[in-house]
C-alpha cells in the first residue's frame, strides 16, 4: 500500500485486516441534513468498537477557521484538547461480521489526493463494495418513511430503493468524487441520499440515523444494532406532534406534504416520475413554520412534562 507522510499515517499496532469486506464511508460536510451522518458516526462509534487503521493530517485536510477544534476550559486552565479526526477503521457489527469505516469530517482541501489514497485502501483491501451516505433537506412530511435517492452502479439497489430520479445539478461533496472515480475502477458502489423534512433538518433526529443505518444494511449485509436510536425515537416524535397538533399553521402544512407525498408515491407506482411533492411553492411560510418548530425542540428537555404536572 503506498504511504503518503504528508495525508496520513498507519496507525502503531493496528489490526490485521481481512480482504474482501465492505467499506462504509460517513463524511459530515456540507450538508447532514437531521444528523444523519454525524449521528451514525457517533452511534457506530459507541456500538461497533472500531480500530483505527489509518489517520489522515487534518493540517493538509482541514481550515482550522471554518471547522475549529474543542478546547476544554475548566474555570482557570484548559483540561482537554479535542482535534477532529478524520480515519479508516476496522470495526465490527451485532454480528461480530467485519467491515471497514471511513468516518469523520469532510477534507476542506486536497479532495484529488485525498481521493488517490481511498482508492488506494480500496485496492489494497480488496473491498467487496463501497458504501456512502449524506442527507438533504426536502419538502416531505415526517409522518411517512424518509426517501431515498440512490446513486452508483449498483442497479439492484437503484431500483428497488431509489424513490427520487432527478437529472440536476448540485453541489457536489468528495463523496460524490469518490463515487465517480470508484466508479471509473469498477469498483461495487451505493451512494445513499436521505431525504429529510426540511422542518427538521436542523434537529437530530433519530429515523434519519435508523433509514441511514438500513441503506447501508442493504448494501453491505451487515447487522447494525439500532435499539439506542429506536428508544430515542418514540420520544422525539411525540415532541413533534405534540408541537405540530398545537399550531394551525403547522398542522396544515404537514397535511399539504402528506397530500403531495401520498400523490406522487401513487404516481411512481402507475409510472409517473413527476417531482411536483417536492414543490414548496405553495407554503410560502415553511421557513418560518421550521425555525419555530426547530426553537420548541432545540428548548425542550427531557422531564419538561412532568415538571409541569
């Protein structure tokens, strides 16, 4: 495997690595939209116990400006100086099965080299398929299944999953580089994108980490234990709808997105890709409706209820 001092280093006393797994990649970046990324990194890390094999130079990768590290103060001195981390890991499912996980934080710079070396572990590794996943915002009610796009080369996976087929052009993150070039190397590729309501984009919300962690079941055969994110849920959701049931404005626009996602769903099952449930045309109070419902979540805590009894 080449070596690049100035990317990354091999990390002293790293696992052995089988050939042949699956490699996961979660970047946070330019958009998370719910905290789907930045909550399965954060719930793989707790759950799947990975070794780090590989860490990249957040001095070469990361502006320090844009994205600044932790630093604990504790009244008088600093305790605790917490970088970000961007690696390759082994890490392990409910199984035991074994996978690599390419976790962490988006490269601000060098996307070209940065995707030189991944190509590199692809080969090196022998890995059966890669896997990625972001979210976006869209106008889609949180009362049905979060959607999915899905990209790559993986045509089962497309056309059982994908609900949305748009020809577009967007912002593209080094994930999608990282597709496009694994592509090229006939390399197994599925890129998960996640379709969060708008409203609660700006929340962490539990069933983007859940759909999240599903797609990459599908593409992987892995067994990922959700049962922390699933206690979660139940809470949040009745938070939402405790706050959705008590407004008028709000109650009406999740009805306008559950009539728009209900048509276009019965749409594709007849033929019809319209993308007309995506249209916010029609609530031209939708930003203002998000931030306040987003303020009630951001505010409440748990217990809240039973203070007030």
């Amino acid at each position: 495997m080449p070596f690049s001092a100035e990317l990354y280093e091999s990390v002293a006393g790293a696992p052995d690595v089988p050939t042949g797994l699956p490699l996961v990649i979660l970047l946070t970046g330019f958009t998370d939209a719910g905290s789907a990324v930045s909550g399965l990194i954060e719930h793989l890390h707790e759950t799947a116990a990975p070794q780090p094999l590989i860490v990249f130079d957040n001095d070469v990768l990361l502006d320090y400006r844009a994205r600044r590290p932790v630093i604990v103060f504790d009244q008088d001195h600093l305790t605790e100086f917490r970088p970000a981390r961007l690696e390759l890991s082994l890490a392990h499912d409910a199984l035991g099965q074994p996978f690599l996980l390419l976790s962490g934080y988006e490269p601000d710079f060098a996307w070209n080299a940065f995707t030189d070396a991944v190509i590199s572990f692809v080969e090196a590794f022998q890995v059966s398929t890669v896997n990625w996943l972001h979210s976006i915002a869209m106008p889609v009610p949180h009362t049905r299944p979060i959607g999915t796009t899905v990209s790559g080369n993986r045509r089962e996976l497309i056309a059982a999953h994908s609900v949305w087929k748009p020809r577009t052009q967007v912002p593209a993150t080094v994930g999608h580089q990282l597709e496009y070039r694994l592509v090229a190397h006939d390399v197994r590729v599925a890129g998960f994108v996640l379709l969060v309501p708008h409203y609660l984009a700006d929340t962490e919300y539990p069933d983007t980490v859940l759909m999240g962690a599903d797609r990459l079941m599908l593409g992987t055969g892995l067994v990922l234990g959700m049962d922390a994110v699933q206690a979660r849920r139940e809470e949040y959701l009745e938070r939402v709808q405790e706050q959705v049931q008590g407004n008028e404005e709000l109650t009406q626009m999740v009805r306008t997105l559950e009539h728009r996602y209900d048509a276009y769903m019965a749409g594709r099952e007849e033929g019809d890709e319209s993308e007309h449930v995506f249209d916010e045309r029609d609530l031209p109070s939708a930003d203002e409706l998000a931030a306040e419902l987003e303020r009630y979540l951001a505010n409440r805590r748990p217990g809240d209820e039973e203070k007030r009894g």
